[in-house]
C-alpha cells in the first residue's frame, strides 16, 4: 500500500505525521519504506536520525553544442519551448537552469552539432532509521541542489526508491501546496492524507488541494491538526465535500515541546501511539474503499 501525506500550505505538521506513522508501523513491525519527496526543504531525517548508507546523484541530460559543426541557423532555439537556446549571430547560448530535457534540439538539429550530456541538479539519500524496539526501515530522502529552479526530477528520483521495495506499506512525505513537484509526489498513491488546521488559511489551501487531489481522481481523506483552535468552518467543508476527517489533534503543549526538541511525538507523549493507530486503521479502510471503487 501507498499513502500520501500531502497539505496546501507548510507548517500544518504533514512531516510530524508522516514520521510518526513510520515509526509506529515499524513498533508493529510492518516492513514500511518512508519517502522524502519534500526535495526543497526535506526534514524527515531531523526526527528519525538515520544512518546514512549512500548517496546517487539526481542527473538530468542538457544540450551541449559542437561549435565546428554548429552553423548558427538558429533551429534549436526555434524548436526550444522552454527558451533554454538562444542564438545571436552564429554563437549558441546554452541556458541550463531553463532546460527541461525534451531532447528536441538535438533531434531536429540539421547538422547533428548537438549533444546531451548530464548535469547534476541534487541527490538521494538512502539511509536507515533505527529506533529503540522498533523494526528498521529504510528512509529514501531527496535533496536538491540550492538554486535549481526544477524540483521535479529530483522529485522522480526519491519516489523510483519504491519502484523495486519490497515494504509493505510506502509512506510518501509530499511537498506542501498544490505545484507540479506535488503532483509527481502523490501520483499514483492508493490515498492521499490532507493534513490542514482549523484557521482560514488553512481551510483556503485544503480546498485547493482537495481539488488538485480529485483532478488527479485519486481518495483522500484529512487530518485535522490543533484541532481544538480556530472554527467549525474546515469540518463542515469536509462534512459536506463527503471527506474522512482520520484524526484530529488538539493543540497540545506537550506535543509542541517534543516537537521542538525534534523527537517522535509517540515516544515523548503518553497515549498518542494509540491515538495515531486508530488513525492509521481509519486510513487503510479508506484507501481499501479507495481501490475497491476504481
């Protein structure tokens, strides 16, 4: 099974949730495999701790043109839809950050004075977390380098970690807001999470996601973070969207305070484990739903 924890804006605890879903499927001991897809700000590693096995580059193929063949008829930049060439005269001006790897111009150039070759845009890091009493699990974490403008590949990178995974559950920590990279995330997930707070931000970008969700006609259902804060306004939303609130958290000090000191809220405080597998229970019936009804 693939879950998804996914938000319409930062800061609703998406990652708090996710981690500490793994950490309790692993106490149960589930062969669970949790995967950053957060490239641009991942901070799972910041609550498991792991033990880093290795690195692989994320690479993505630019175009790189042979000046002696090159005779600047300008086919390239014509056929580029993303304005990564531009010819002035009869020189080539390659921008990579602008590239989006199609392999058009090298294609359709009328002389073949165009190659591709790698660039690298990030990493991923596999690594295992291993916690006291608990099954270890493998935490695939992508990275991507500061100042690329393209998170997607790197995106695709960390999510091929479940391609060959054995795990039985794959838990997928999706970047917040509804762009391309949160697309690429949730895809082909058997249920995405939409984890939101009670305040109208909140209720504004859970509504966005709920409709980039159902445009991608995948289940979700919702968690509800310092639930007892704020208005009624998110769960009458979702009362009458026909959405599944799995959990509702209160705004609690002591789950602040673990928080804060970056350790798992199901170790720091008492009953939460209980609390999270209840709701876990209620996600796996949904996303059983979810399949059946395809």
């Amino acid at each position: 099974m693939r879950v998804a924890f996914a938000s319409g804006k930062g800061g609703t605890g998406k990652t708090t949730l996710a981690t500490n879903i793994a950490a309790l499927l692993a106490g149960r001991g589930v062969a669970v495999r949790l995967l950053d897809a957060d490239v641009e700000e991942p901070d799972c590693h910041l609550f498991l701790h792991p033990r880093l096995e290795r690195r692989e580059p994320v690479e993505v193929l630019i175009p790189e043109v042979d000046e002696a063949k090159c005779t600047g008829c300008g086919t390239c930049a014509e056929v580029c839809a993303f304005k990564a060439i531009t010819v002035i005269g009869t020189t080539v001006l390659v921008f990579p950050e602008l590239c989006h790897s199609c392999g058009a111009c090298t294609l359709l150039c009328p002389e073949n004075a165009i190659h591709e070759v790698t660039r690298e845009t990030g990493n991923v890091d596999h690594a295992v977390v291993e916690l006291d009493g608990r099954r270890p699990f493998p935490l695939v974490t992508g990275v991507l380098t500061i100042g690329e403008a393209k998170p997607v590949p790197a995106t695709r990178a960390t999510l091929a970690a479940a391609d060959d995974s054995a795990a039985e559950v794959v838990l997928i920590d999706a970047p917040p807001g509804t762009s391309c990279p949160v697309i690429e995330a949730v895809r082909g997930s058997d249920l995405v999470v939409l984890v939101t707070e009670p305040t109208p931000f909140g209720l504004n970008d859970l509504k966005l996601a709920v409709e980039m969700v159902r445009a991608l006609r995948m289940p979700c259902v919702v968690a509800v973070n310092r639930a007892d804060l704020g208005d009624d306004r998110v769960r009458e939303y979702c009362r009458e969207e026909g959405l599944e609130i799995v959990l509702e958290l209160k705004n609690d000090r002591h789950l602040a305070e673990a928080y804060a000191r970056g350790d798992l809220l199901i170790e720091a405080v008492d009953g939460l484990e209980a609390t999270l597998a209840a709701a876990w229970d209620r996600i796996v019936a949904a996303a059983q739903t979810g399949r059946a009804a395809e």
